[in-house]
C-alpha cells in the first residue's frame, strides 16, 4: 500500500495567496464562511493586515487550508477572554481564517493547522484563543475534539443589523507547561546558567539526577524563566503563575489580593541568605541549544560549552520588586506547595526537598 499523502503546514508565501483565495471562495459557496465581510474582499479576509503569522495546509504538493495568528477580534469576544482568563487584551492571540478546502477534510489539516498557530502564540507568550459562529458545527467539533476550553458566548450585531451568536474557547494547555508571562526590565531572549561559582568558563555535559535517562546535557534557562534562579543555589522555593488554563477561582485564591503577574515564596530561615547571596548568570551561545520538550523554559545542549559572557546578579529582593513579582516569605512552604500542586495554575518548584520539615500538630 502506498504512504498516506503527506501533508504538511508552513509559513504562507505571497505565491500562495491566490490559492488560498480560492479556497475562501469555495468554502464560502458550501459553508457560508465566512458569514460577513464587511468591506473587504476575500483576498483581505485571508490576508489580514495586523497577522502575526498565516501559514497553509499543502496536500500532495497543492494548498488545501490555511489560517491566520491576529492580535484583535471582536471586542466582545477579547473582552469575554480577558475577564475569563485573567490575561490584559495585549497577551491575547486569536486563531482566525481558519479554513480548509471541502476536498481536503477529515484528513488533519485543520488540525494541524491550528497547532502551529497556537505554537507561535506560545513562541511569543500570547495566550491562544479563537472565536468560533455557534453554527459551524464542524468547526465547534474539531475545537471540542482538540481539547480547546469554552469560555462563553456572545451575540454581535453586524453593519446591516444581522445578529451572530459566536463562541470563544481557550487553548488546551501545551504538552510543557505555558511559559512564564513577561516581566518589567526583561532583556531580550538569551540562555544562561546560573551559578554560585564565579569563576566558571565551559560547561560539561552532566547526567541531571533527576533526567538520568537523558544523557549528560549541559541545562540552560531562558531569560523569561531566569527569575526561577534569582536565589542561592539550594534555597527551597516555589514559583507560580496563571496560564490559560487556570480558572478564575484559582486565580482569585493566589493573585486576588495582588497584581504581580509571579508568585515567588521561600522559607523563613532562607531570609539571610537570600539577602547576602551573590550569584553569575552565565550567558551561552545559543547554537548548540535546543528546547528541552517536557520543562518549559529549558534547553539543553549535548556538547561543551563556552560562556559568552557573564551578568554578576545580586540584590535578589529589589530584582522581584523590580520585575512587579510577589515574594512572599512563610514558615513552611509545604503548606502552600500542597495547593499549589492540586491547583490550575502553573509552577516550577526547585530544592523543595530541603523544605522545613511539617510542624507536627499540638497535642
Ligand atoms: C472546520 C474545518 C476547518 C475542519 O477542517 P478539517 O481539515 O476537515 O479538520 P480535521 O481533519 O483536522 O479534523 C480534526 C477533527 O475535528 C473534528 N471534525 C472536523 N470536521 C468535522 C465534521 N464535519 N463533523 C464532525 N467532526 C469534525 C473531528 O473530530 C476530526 O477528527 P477525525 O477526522 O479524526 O474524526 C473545515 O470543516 C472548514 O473549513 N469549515 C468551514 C470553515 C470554518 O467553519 N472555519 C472555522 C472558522 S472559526
């Protein structure tokens, strides 16, 4: 039997758009989509001006889908994603243009379509989401089948005084957990290794003991998740933020009360150290390095490496305050970390195994 036909999703290239308007042609005349188009012509509708990406769908070497990654959509529906999910409009992405060609379907496209776009919007730390008219029955399943979240509906009036009933939905969670959201005073993107000793220069490959199966790697972190590292190497400490996928309650229950976007909570006996710690953020060339697939923020890299500089990271305290984190010293972290574990948001705890142990109960 010969191989399935492959199918494969890439960037959209100026020479794809008259297919891709064609395509928009065609599902208009069976599926009614898209239901309106204002002033525009088709070829604008695939092509939207504010796009953070478009990418097609090629089957056997022809364009049979295409979507779009937008900043903006009706802002009924942004303001419906920002009350549910937490997030300001600006860390939004919505999913758009989704289409594919009548001949094509049910073999995938959209599908995949749809993980590259919410790929790129994780790239990017945007929280993915998507409208959706409540009459696209086809479209309503696959978003369903693919894990994606509802979040609720709304009725918008278009120009000529029609009404649309459209529904949004979130994002399933990614295989790694959603990266960290930005924060004040982030540089640009670069990896580094922190460490206690100021005098490193090239990095080993180590076995990790809790990686042993992968190998000796040399571990990198990102400059998004380097704040996971902004305390003395073995200081036990929790690390928390919202994602998509975390509910209003959870939310409420540990960012009520606060507008830090990071939740950061260490011991009290930590307290002294943290405050006298001097650490050196090694920066690494990035070539070698590539995403580690399961701890979000990680990369890893199978060969040596030589630092390429070198950032002295003291003041550990006012770096939290400057970067709007929470950091919150308690007597136990366990307490916490129980909830943190059973809760919808995301985290990184590190040395939790030296915590405090619990207080016994009295009596
Ligand atoms: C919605 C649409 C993009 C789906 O494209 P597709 O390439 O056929 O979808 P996929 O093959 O990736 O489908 C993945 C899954 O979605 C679900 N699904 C897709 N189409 C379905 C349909 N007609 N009925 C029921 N389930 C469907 C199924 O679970 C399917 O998995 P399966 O085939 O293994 O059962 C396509 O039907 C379309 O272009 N519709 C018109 C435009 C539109 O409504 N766009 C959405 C705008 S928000």
């Amino acid at each position: 039997m010969p191989d399935p036909a492959p199918l494969d999703v890439r960037a959209r290239e100026p020479a794809d758009l008259a297919a891709c308007v064609a395509i928009a042609e065609e599902v208009r005349r069976t599926d009614g989509y898209p239901s309106f188009l204002g002033d525009g012509t088709l070829e604008s509708f695939v092509s939207p001006d504010d796009a953070l990406g478009t990418w097609v769908a090629v089957l056997d070497g022809r364009v049979v889908g295409t979507v779009a990654l937008r900043p903006r959509s009706a802002p009924a529906s942004a303001a419906l994603a920002t009350g549910t999910l937490g997030v300001e409009a600006e860390r939004l992405a919505f999913v758009a243009r989704l289409m594919v060609a009548p001949g094509a379907r049910r073999r995938g496209a959209a599908r995949r379509l749809l993980d590259v776009a919410v790929g790129e919007a994780r790239r990017r730390g945007l929280v993915c989401v998507l409208d959706v008219v409540t009459h696209d029955a086809a479209a309503v399943e696959l978003y369903e089948q693919s894990g994606w979240r509802r979040l609720g509906r709304n009725v918008i009036t278009l120009r000529d005084g029609t009404e649309l009933p459209i529904e949004t939905f979130a994002a399933p969670p990614g295989p790694s957990r959603d990266p960290a959201p930005p924060y004040r005073g982030e540089g640009p993107f670069a990896l580094w290794h922190v460490s206690e000793d100021p005098s490193l220069s090239r990095l080993a490959p180590r076995v990790h003991p809790r990686h042993p199966g992968a190998g000796g790697l040399v571990w990198a972190v990102d400059t998004r998740h380097l704040p996971l590292f902004w305390f003395p190497r073995e200081c036990p400490r929790g690390c928390v933020w919202a994602s998509a996928a975390t509910t209003p309650a959870d939310r409420e229950a540990f960012f009520g009360m606060s507008d830090a976007t990071r939740l950061h909570v260490v011991e009290s006996s930590w307290v002294e150290r943290i405050l006298a710690s001097r650490l050196v953020a090694y920066e690494l060339p990035p070539g070698g390095f590539e995403p580690h697939d399961e701890v979000g923020g990680y990369w890893v890299s199978r060969e040596p490496v030589e630092a390429v500089g070198r950032v002295e990271l003291d003041g550990l305290v006012q770096r939290h305050a400057d970067a709007g984190f929470e950091l919150r010293v308690t007597p136990s972290i366990r307490p916490f970390w129980r909830r943190v574990v059973a809760s919808t948001l995301e985290y990184s705890g590190m040395q939790l195994e030296r915590a405090a142990a619990p207080e016994e109960p009295p009596g």
